[in-house]
C-alpha cells in the first residue's frame, strides 16, 4: 500500500467523526417565536415549543409508560449573563393502551397541585405541550434599558433528580423564580446554574431561543 493510501485510511476515523451527528448539547439554539406583554407591572410571555416537539416524539409519548416532561423559561440579558427571571413547568405524559389516548397531569406556577386533561391523539398532545400562554418572567421595571432574550429548555425524561426537585420548588414558590423574588433568590441563582450547564451525556434537551427584544416591543394592558 502506497503512502496516499496509507494516509487516506488512517484519515477514515478522522473524517467519520466529523461526519457524525452532533449531541444535542452541541446544537445551536432553534428559534423561539414569543410574545411579551406586560400587565399591571408584571412581564409574562407567550411561546411556541413546537421546535421542540417533533413528530418522531410520537413513539417515546405512546410507549405505555409516565414520561416526563421539564420546560423552564430564562429571562437573561442578550449580551450574556444569569437570568433574571425563571419559568419552570412539569409535565407527565401517559398512553392509555387500551383507551388509546393520552393521560397528562401538568404542574406549573398557575397549577401547583396539577391539573390532568386527557388527549385524543398525539397531534392534540403534540399542540397542548407546545403552546405555553402567560408565562410569569417576573417584574417589567426589570426590563430597563437593556436587550433581553428568552430562552426555553425543554428536558424529556430528566436525568438528574436536581432538575425535577428545582423544578417543583420553583413552582411551589413563584416569587422565587426573579431577582425580585426577596429572601429566595439562591432558589433562582441554583436554578440559573443549573439551566447554564451543559445537559449530561445521552440527555434528551432542547433549547430554543427568541429574538432579542427591548421594554419599548413589549404590549401593556
């Protein structure tokens, strides 16, 4: 075998790994199409998740098993830095074999306790876990003269026991999840470091993020 030879297969594992897919961890951010309005002083949003859904998902949500479902929320500043303001949402997600519909029992700050609806099929469910309304990002004076983004994380089937016990505290104490939130705010700064690390190996994450935007394109009412 000649030296080109040689060459070209010691650059065969080289290549391979370039050419394969990278972790999700490594992916760039999908975009985050939002809306912000502000109301009686308090910021809340409007996203659409369905990046972060995709219809492949249909065979992990049907396999008879609880998956569960973890959606934050990170109001942060665009140039960088912490958040100000955390979102946090749980979700389980079980197929009923036989009445072949899906069971979810959904925990967010406006429901600490749950609240269980029952879907028909999975594009019903696909658009349910999708659309998040009024989502609470703390107070509007925070906004000032900065740019900010948001930015959503949506973890299927956590694997880290932190991320669900953050999760539920945030939800239990809303005024814990903004820099305003008074003597909880190493609730929100654990939450905030926990959402800038990289997920673990093999994790199912999705991030998306939205446009920057200022105080002056947010709607008041």
């Amino acid at each position: 075998m000649n030296r080109r030879a040689l060459l070209a297969v010691a650059l065969l594992p080289v290549l391979a790994a370039l050419a394969a897919p990278r972790p999700a961890s490594a992916a760039a951010p999908g975009v985050l199409e939002a809306r912000f309005e502000s109301r009686q002083g308090r910021l809340s949003g409007t996203v659409d998740l369905t990046p972060a859904f995709p219809p492949d998902l249909e065979r992990l949500l049907g396999n008879g098993l609880t998956n569960v479902i973890a959606v934050h929320l990170a109001l942060a500043p665009a140039r960088g830095g912490d958040p100000v303001a955390v979102w946090a949402r749980e979700i389980q997600v079980l197929y009923d074999v036989w009445e072949e519909t899906y069971g979810v029992v959904v925990r967010d700050p406006a429901a600490p306790r749950g609240r269980r609806v029952t879907m028909a099929s999975f594009a019903e469910l696909r658009r349910f876990l999708s659309d998040v309304k009024g989502a609470a990002l703390g107070p509007a004076a925070v906004l000032g003269t900065e740019t900010w983004v948001v930015t959503a994380r949506v973890e299927l089937n956590p694997v880290s026991k932190e991320l669900l016990d953050r999760t539920r505290e945030l939800i239990a104490n809303p005024s814990a999840a903004s820099r305003a939130g008074g003597p909880s705010r190493s609730v929100l700064g654990a939450m905030a470091s926990y959402l800038l690390r990289e997920p673990p190996p093999g994790a199912e994450v999705r991030v998306l993020r939205s446009r920057p935007f200022v105080a002056a394109e947010v709607t008041s009412r």
